[in-house]
C-alpha cells in the first residue's frame, strides 16, 4: 500500500467515526460553506462521486447511511484507481484524501 492510500484508509476511519458521532442537531448546525453539517457530508459525496463513480448520482438515504455512503463512495474510488496508470492512481487517491480531509475539518 503506498502513502497517499494509507492516507485515504486513515480519513476514511476518521469521517465514520466523525459523521455517526453527529447527532441529529449537530447535523442541522451550519457549517460553512454549506448551509449544514448535512448539507456538506452531501455536497462532499457528490465529490467523491465525480472523482471516483463517474459522477454517478448518490441518492439521498437518510442520516443513519450518511457514513456508509461516505465509506462506499471513498473506499470505491481508492479500488477503481488501482485500474488507472501509476501516476493517475496516485493522483486520483491525493484527490480523494484532500477532499476527505476537508469534509473533515469542515465537521469539526
């Protein structure tokens, strides 16, 4: 496993733990840029999605699934770059991370 997919795997851990802790308030808080701490892990999946689903659509499931889909859309992204050449792995899994990482700190 290189760096950048050993730095995905760690954020992946952090943002379940960080979006089950969330409790219903917490998710209605804001959380600039978005309007809530909802509407970001949302806005953060439809990144996720463009960058490693083809820009599929994610379909709104309710609060309790929020960080499964956030597991799902990360951890499917980090295996469909394995099938990319090095660099563009490598790329596609930085990407990922920052965006991870930035759904993260947006939750704090």
């Amino acid at each position: 496993m290189t760096t950048a997919a050993a730095e995905l795997e760690t954020e992946i851990r952090r943002l379940r733990i960080r979006i089950i802790s969330l409790t219903t308030a917490q998710l209605d808080e804001a959380a600039p840029p978005a309007s809530s701490r909802r509407a970001a892990i949302r806005e953060a999946l439809t990144e996720f999605s463009r960058v490693g689903s083809d820009a599929r659509p994610v379909p709104e499931l309710g609060d309790q699934n929020l960080a499964d889909q956030v597991v799902v859309l990360l951890e499917h992204g980090q295996r469909s770059a394995q099938s990319l050449p090095e660099s563009d792995c490598e790329n596609r899994i930085v990407t990922l991370t920052e965006a991870a990482v930035r759904l993260r700190r947006t939750l704090a």
